[in-house]
C-alpha cells in the first residue's frame, strides 16, 4: 500500500477505471471488458480508446435480463426532489467510505494476483486485469510472465481488437445506442438532472448537442471515455492490450468469454429511468472519479483481494442487488461454466479478466472452490 505520496512499495501508481462503485460513475464500466475502438464523439485519438465497461464496471440493471427486449423511452420525466438526491448521494458517500476504509487496512503480496487450475492435462491461469493504465505503472510480475509464456492460448472477456469486433460494435452502437425518431437525450432527463449533466459536460470540455441523439446509456459510455481520458488513461498500457499483442507476436491463440453484443447488451437493455440514473451518476462524479482510480489501482497492483472485493464486488457498491446479479454474479456464473469447459480440452491457458470479477464472495474463484476444484492463488 501507500508508502508516500503517489508511490506504492517500488511502484507508481496510476489510475484505473476499475470496479462498480456508486461514487463514480464510469468506475462500474470495467465490468465489461469493451473496447470502444469509435466513438459517436469525434475527438482526436477517440478511436483508439478502450474503454472497459465493468465495473467497469456500473450502473443499475433493477431486474431486467440481459437479453430482454429494448424498452422505449418514457416520455414522462419525473422531477427529483434535490433534497431527495442530495441524501442519496450522502449514503452512497458514506458506504464508499466505510468501505474504502477495510480496504485501505488489508494487505495483498505486493504484485496482481494470478491463480492456477490444473487436472491431468490441463493448466489454467487467471489473472485479473486493469483494461486501461498510465503508461508509468509497472505491473508486471515474473509469476505473470511465466504464466503467458507457457499458455499455448490466451482468454479474454470479449474480441475488441479485430475488424469483425469493429463492425459488430458499430452496427450495435446504431441500432442499441442512438434514439430514434428525433428525439433528445434532454428531453428524458428533469431540470436537476440536466444541470447536473451539463456541468459534467462542462468539465470535459463536450458541448451538449454531442450526446443529444445518444440513449441514456451511451451517453454515459461517452462521458466516461472522456473523464477517463482526461485523467491520463492509456489503452495502450491497458493488461489486455499489452498481454495480447505480447500473445499475437509469440503466435498464440486466443478465445472469449462473451461477444460485444452480450456484453454492451447488459446497458442497451436497461430500462430509460435506469439508464438516466446511471448516465446522472456518472455526471455527478466525473470531477472525484480520480481519486477513486487511485485507490483501486493501488490494491490491484498489491494484489489486495480482500481489498478489491470490498470495492469492486459489493452490492452496496453497486447500488442495489439487482444490479450486482445482472452485472457480475450471473456474468461470473456463466464464466464459470466456460472454464469448467475448458478443463475438458487439453493445453495450457491463461485466463485475463477484469479484476473485480476475481474478488469478493461471488467470484469466479470462489464459485469455482464451490464446485469443488482446487484453484492455487491468494
């Protein structure tokens, strides 16, 4: 952990947008491993920014399946109180920071965590991953690099990289991200809700009428991508980015948990007074997001499991149960199956996912101890 300022042991650290915390709203966007290779914002650089979408990480999905059909807005726009949101905010506040507070007194092994699973011809690694970083942190460890080297294939959440990703996401992002028939963003959101908005628009430099065609959701990638970006993130320092073209050189395979589809589904599906909530949420933390980055960053790199968990894979950092089921717990359960699938198939795999999906009682780790299989690790 944190020895003096901006350093941790040897390490320097940076931010990241990892984990499903309330407090900032693009955090919850790494619990999807997206890379949004273009952007409706036209912005120098935009289309080579990955963004990861967990924990993100990540907004409130009150019920809904994730393959539910495309609920159209409502036009009624109901007006919060400020007193109302103000309170909310003030205990979401205060669960972040009890919260914050355990995982600042908890210790990992000073480097990311990294697990094995292995029958008679199989081996397994996984490793958690941070999908966007500073190009200064050092995060590697020799464990990780040993692990890459033996794997003859390396998984990740979803293909980002390829022309086939870049096409299915842009047909998704124009029939799943855009409003239909003319109608504003504004005209979805209270007047409470569009000066928040606006503010937020304001600090990120993105005038207004660059998100009006946008749904709710979308919009709120957009604002993310952009604080993220203005905090420093590069994709190209991201895990993923680093380990897959390390793999591509070497000739190694690669496989996937889930399509674009699936995952981006998880947001187009939400219902419109929930998308708003989670585009509203995001504008209300976009100037303290930094902070927060810091912090995950911190015990990601320390290997803090215990840590992650608290802040990443906790449904009071995630607003509601709901949200934590539809988001990661039913997304790490069908991770599992597929893992479980690959024990079947002889070779050496290093599996590299978001780190909150690794973290908390409801991780891929402990659901598979759960079934009974011995996974080596923290």
């Amino acid at each position: 952990m944190q020895t003096e300022a901006g350093e941790y042991g040897n390490r320097r650290v940076s931010a990241t947008p990892e984990c499903g915390l309330r407090s900032a709203g693009c955090l919850r966007l790494d619990h999807f491993g997206l890379g949004l290779e273009q952007t409706q914002i036209q912005e120098p650089d935009m289309r080579t920014f990955t963004i990861a979408m967990t924990v993100t990480a990540m907004a409130l999905l009150l019920g809904l399946p994730a393959c539910g059909a495309r609920e159209e807005p409502s036009p009624a726009v109901p007006q919060e109180e400020p007193a109302d949101r103000a309170a909310q905010l003030e205990a979401q506040k205060a669960a972040y920071e009890a919260a914050l507070s355990e995982a600042e007194a908890s210790r990992g092994a000073g480097e990311p965590a990294l697990w094995t699973l292995q029958d008679e011809d199989t081996t397994l690694y996984i490793f958690g991953t941070v999908h966007l970083l500073r190009p200064e942190l050092e995060w590697r460890s020799d464990e990780m690099d040993a692990a890459l080297a033996e794997a003859d294939t390396v998984v990740f959440e979803a293909d980002v990289t390829s022309q086939a990703a870049a096409s299915e996401m842009m047909k998704f992002i124009s029939t799943q991200g855009m409003l239909q028939n003319g109608q504003q963003l504004s005209s979805l959101l209270s007047e409470l809700e569009r000066a928040e908005l606006q503010k937020a628009l304001d600090h990120v430099g993105l005038p207004l009428g660059a998100i009006e065609p946008m749904r709710p959701w979308w919009a709120a990638v957009n604002l993310s991508v952009l604080q993220i970006k203005k905090e420093g993130f590069d994709p190209n320092a991201g895990v993923e980015t680093v380990l897959g073209a390390e793999a591509r050189a070497a000739g190694k395979s690669f496989a996937y948990l889930e399509t674009i589809d699936e995952q981006l589904g998880r947001l187009a599906n939400m219902p419109t007074d929930v998308q708003v909530d989670f585009l509203v949420s995001s504008a209300e933390s976009i100037e303290e997001g930094g902070d927060v980055l810091d912090t995950l960053v911190s015990e990601w790199v320390d290997g803090d499991v215990h840590g992650i968990g608290l802040l990443m894979s906790n449904p009071d950092m995630m607003g509601s149960d709901d949200v934590y089921d539809a988001l990661l717990k039913s997304r790490n359960e069908i991770w599992v199956g597929k893992i479980e699938a690959m024990l079947e198939e002889p070779g050496t795999r290093l599996i590299a996912v978001g780190a909150g999906h690794l973290a908390g009682e409801d991780s891929v780790i402990e659901m598979l101890e759960a079934k009974g299989y011995e996974v080596e690790g923290p």
